[in-house]
C-alpha cells in the first residue's frame, strides 16, 4: 500500500514538472502583440519563373494556421503538376493562363472529337464505363479508365478539364488534388495560394508539403525545417524503374526519363513550341451553365469564380469602390474546403469601415497600390500601425478589428478567410454594432451625453465603405488617429 502511495505521489509529481516544463516550452502561441507586414522569406527559382514562400512559422501565420505561396509564371512557363495534404484557395494577381486538374477515378471528358466516330469507341470493343460511373455518378457521353488503349485507332488525346485563367480568378482545388498552370500570354502569370493547414483535411503536420509528380527541385523543401540540404524530387523517383516499368507498361528506359533524374529546369519548365490541348473557348464566348449545387460530384464541380468584375460586387459605390465576396453559396466546393475569400478595391481616401471577422482567421494580400492599416487586439492594444504594399502580406486574426485607408491611386487586395462563411462585423455604420445599442448603453458606457452618443450611434451612414476626409453627415468629425 505505501508502495502504491509513493508511486501515485511520484507520478503525480512527474506530471506537475512536465507540464510545468511544457508551459515554459511552448507557450501561449497566440499571444499577437505585434503583426507586420511580412514579405516572402524563400524564393525557389526555375527555369520559366520562380516560386515564392512566406515563412509559415511566423507566429501570425502560424497562429491562423495558413500557409502563404506565390507563382510567378513567365511566358510559355509550365507549373509542372504537383499536389497538396491541404485544401488550397488561390487568386490570379496579374496575367492569363491555363489550368488543369486532375481526380484520380474522374473521367477524362476533354476529348478530340474530330478524331472520334459517332458512337465509337477509343478503347477498343468492350470497354466499359470508368470509376465514374461505378461511384454512381453517372455523366452520359463520358469515357472513364480502363484498358490500355489501342494504338492506331487515330485519336490524339483525351484528359481531365482545362480552364482559361484570367486576372481576378479564385480558384478552389481540394486536398490531393493534382494542378498544373501554363502562362500563354506575354505577361508574367502571378498566383497567390494560401494552404489551411490546420484544416481537418491536413492529416500530416503544419508544414506546407507539395508532392511533385514531375520535375526536380534542387534546392528542395527550404520551408520545412530539416530540409534545408535536401533537393525535392518527384513521387516517381522513390520507385524503382523497373516498378514504373511494369506500372505504365514501358521501358525501363522511358520509366528512368519519368524520374527526372537529371533534370534541374525546377518546377517551372519553358514550354518548347505550341502548347496543344484540348481547351474550351473562352469564359466570354462559352454559355452560362446551369448547376444544381446539390447534385455537383468532386468530379464536375466548379472551382473557379472571378471576383474582378464590379458589377457582382456585394458592395459598389463608384467614387469609392467595391468589395466582392466568394463563399460557399456562391461556389458550392468551399464548403467542402471551409474556406473564402473577399476582393477589395477602394479609390484613394476611401477607407473601409472598422469591422472583425466573426469566425475566421484572414489572409490578406495586396495585389496594388498602398493602404494605411490599423489593427486592433482583444487587449484595445494598436497591434499594426502602418503601410502595407503591392506584394505584402498581413494576417488579422480572428475577432482582431481593423480599418482600411487607401493612400495610393487604387488599392487593391484579396483576402483569404478560413471558414467558408467568413461573417465581419462592424463597429461603426448602419449595420454596426453600435447601431445596434441602445442610446442610454452607448451614453453610461462611454460616459458622453445623449446628443453625442446619437452622433455616434447615428452619424455614419454607410455599411461598410465611406469617405476618409470631408465632413461627416451630422456634427463635426473626430480627426483620425494617425
């Protein structure tokens, strides 16, 4: 019995110095005293552009739990095809482009149809509908996997959707999903991508892990600590040829040119010559589809929206500016994502009413121009107190309140939100908080009389978008704390 006691007080004491220990160790990571502005902390650089990594430890982008990537394409650059652990939202900053994904077990439903006879079959006689088809999905007209294909039949190529890119696309790619890019414009093809990585769909741990499925990166996984010395090869080098050979019914040969072994172009290879695939027209010429959000599979859902254009803005005033947001009702895939976005772009000395976001963390980023930002912790302590430019990142936190002020020409941002009905509230304005109290709240509150707390309560009149400068619309305004 004393021996039992002894062991009990021993383990019990065991317990105390760990988690005595473990407080001294790791603690309170969100303790955000101080944001910045952040700039890209490693820069990958290949053969047709380069690939740009913030540093997803700083305690701001660890706290939201996101990590931050971005995509500079040159002209005729292919992003060689790779994957993600996280779900990932991504925003075309600047240029046009191509892009592709691929779902193992979806059909291939971009075919070569004048290589095709009415009925006919690419495969041979007997081939059978794909896993499509046996998950229950059911799409009449679609070819899926199956036996290898006969050589000589005359067709050129068939594979998975390919859709234009163009500046202001958001695009949705879920875990595991393969996506390549190609810039066939003249201008860089910028790509901003934020990864959740405390999503539940992230079953490995909080490092951004891309899996390569061609190409070689000499200079490796610079952002996951421990890597620093180790160059990235593609998921087929790990096998041995002679495997790849069997697999893909090939030489051992053409199955050592799959490995890349020798190949130091990077991620971002220069397309020699024409680049032909099968793509449909562009978004202006193609007609509206009609989609059942209820009956979209992995398979056939949208992934993309645009957010640029000012006449589906949530909020439109022409001498200020819009505000455009995406969330799951509006491309149903985010909800399978849990994650959102919102474009903004404001006039100079447009500011964007104090607000916080309800129930997520945001990401945001500026895609031009400059914007004075404040923002505020739950201590009422001023965390960030500056500029933020073309280039830079800031993360707010959620329930961290903040104000926008353009100081250039044009600002213009994205934000990256993780829930996929991000809700803001505001402070001030029709639709704010303190609309919503009730005078004598506001007057003991802050101990000011009735006539001003109706000034407070009342005095602003937009919802989210106002004027910085000029007079308010009752009463004289309170110069803006610099």
């Amino acid at each position: 019995m004393a021996r039992l006691s002894s062991l009990l007080s021993f383990s019990l004491a065991l317990l105390i110095f760990l988690h005595g220990s473990a407080a001294q160790q790791f603690p309170n990571e969100c303790q955000l005293d101080q944001l910045s502005a952040l700039e890209p902390s490693h820069v990958l650089k290949a053969e047709a552009g380069r690939i740009e990594v913030w540093d997803h430890h700083a305690p701001q982008l660890r706290c939201s739990g996101v990590a931050f990537v971005r995509y500079i394409i040159e002209s005729k650059g292919l992003y060689l095809p790779s994957f993600f652990s996280t779900a990932k939202l991504s925003f075309v900053a600047k240029g046009k482009g191509l892009m592709g994904r691929v779902i193992p077990g979806c059909a291939e439903t971009f075919q070569d149809s004048s290589v095709f006879q009415p009925g006919g079959d690419p495969f041979g006689e007997g081939h059978g509908q794909g896993q499509q088809g046996q998950q229950g999905q059911g799409q009449q007209g679609q070819q899926g996997q199956g036996q290898e294909r006969q050589m000589g039949q005359g067709f050129r190529d068939m594979h998975q959707k390919v859709e234009h890119l163009r500046t202001g696309d958001t695009i949705a790619t879920p875990p595991g999903v393969a996506q390549w890019f190609y810039n066939d414009g003249n201008q860089p093809l910028v790509i901003v991508s934020v990864l959740d990585l405390a999503s539940h769909h992230n079953q490995l741990d909080r490092n951004p892990r891309p899996f390569h499925l061609a190409g070689n990166n000499p200079q490796g996984q610079v952002w996951v600590q421990g890597r620093e010395q180790q160059p990235q090869k593609n998921i087929l080098n790990g096998f041995a040829p002679e495997v790849l050979a069997k697999a893909f019914k090939i030489d051992v040969r053409t199955a050592q040119q799959l490995q890349n072994q020798q190949d130091n172009r990077g991620n971002i290879v220069r397309v020699q010559g024409p680049f032909s695939v099968i793509r449909p027209p562009l978004r202006s010429q193609r007609p509206q589809e009609e989609v059942n959000g209820l009956e979209e599979t992995i398979c056939s859902a949208r992934c993309t929206d645009n957010l640029d254009d000012p006449s589906n803005a949530d909020v439109y005033k022409p001498q200020l500016g819009y505000i455009s947001t995406l969330n799951s009702y509006d491309l149903p895939i985010l909800r399978f994502l849990r994650l959102s976005a919102l474009r903004g772009s404001i006039r100079q000395n447009a500011m964007v009413l104090p607000q916080w976001n309800a129930n997520a963390n945001a990401v945001l980023y500026v895609t031009d121009g400059e914007a004075h930002v404040q923002v505020v912790n739950d201590n009422g302590d001023r965390v960030f107190d500056g500029q933020v430019s073309q280039g830079q990142l800031l993360a707010i936190p959620q329930g961290f309140s903040v104000v926008k002020r353009a100081t250039s020409e044009q600002f213009r941002w994205i934000e990256f939100k993780t829930n996929a009905n991000a809700q803001i509230n505001t402070l001030a304005g029709r639709t704010s908080v303190m609309r919503g109290l009730p005078l004598e709240v506001i007057s003991n509150g802050y101990q000011i009389s009735l006539e001003e707390a109706r000034r407070v309560k009342f005095n602003t009149i937009e919802t989210t978008l106002t004027h910085s400068s000029g007079p308010a619309s009752y009463g004289r305004p309170r110069k803006a704390d610099a």
